[in-house]
C-alpha cells in the first residue's frame, strides 16, 4: 500500500530538467530498470535532480543491489544538483519514516 505524501521524482537532468518520473512508496528496487509507469526506461545512472514528498525518506544508492555510495534524501527536498551522486543512483529505498 503507498503512504499518501510518500514519493520521489525523479528527474534525468539537473534543476528538474529533461524527462521525469514519480516513485511511490514505501518501496525498494534494487534496480532502475523498469520502475512503475517507466514505460520501460532504464534509469540507472541518469538521475540528475529530485524532490521529494512530505512524508518520504529515500536512502539512493551509487550500484545495483543497495551498494556502494549512498545518500539520504529527507522529506520536502529539492535537490537540483545531486554531484558526485548525479548520473549514478542504481538502486533505492522509498521509506515513510526515518532510516
Ligand atoms: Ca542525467
Ligand atoms: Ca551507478
């Protein structure tokens, strides 16, 4: 069941530019590759900006698998520039309470 005010979208550029994608949660996908409503997109190492909901905590990985690098991302943000995490998220956890 998805958490009313717990999602992310995800952007492909930086600033909220290019093609984007809203993720609900509580979830986790240990890929990008065919995410819910991607229409088969592969978003692995493209995820240039994000924002998420208010009731969203999203700890985003730099591998597949929940490895390497990651990151957490707390509610109501708005990150127009991911650096050394731009183009390099490959797998999430979309929680609804804090990690
Ligand atoms: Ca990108
Ligand atoms: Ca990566």
């Amino acid at each position: 069941m998805p958490t009313e005010g717990c999602w992310i979208k995800v952007y492909e550029d930086t600033n909220f530019n290019d093609n984007s994608l809203i993720i609900h949660g509580p979830a986790e996908y240990n890929d990008m590759r065919n995410l819910p409503d991607s229409n088969g997109a592969d978003w692995g190492d493209q995820i240039g900006s994000v924002r998420t909901g208010p009731r969203t905590w999203v700890i985003a990985f730099a591998d597949e698998g929940f490895e390497d690098t990651s990151i957490v991302i707390g509610p109501n943000s708005e990150i127009a520039d991911l650096g050394d995490m731009e183009d390099e998220i490959d797998s999430i956890k979309i929680l609804d309470h804090a990690p």
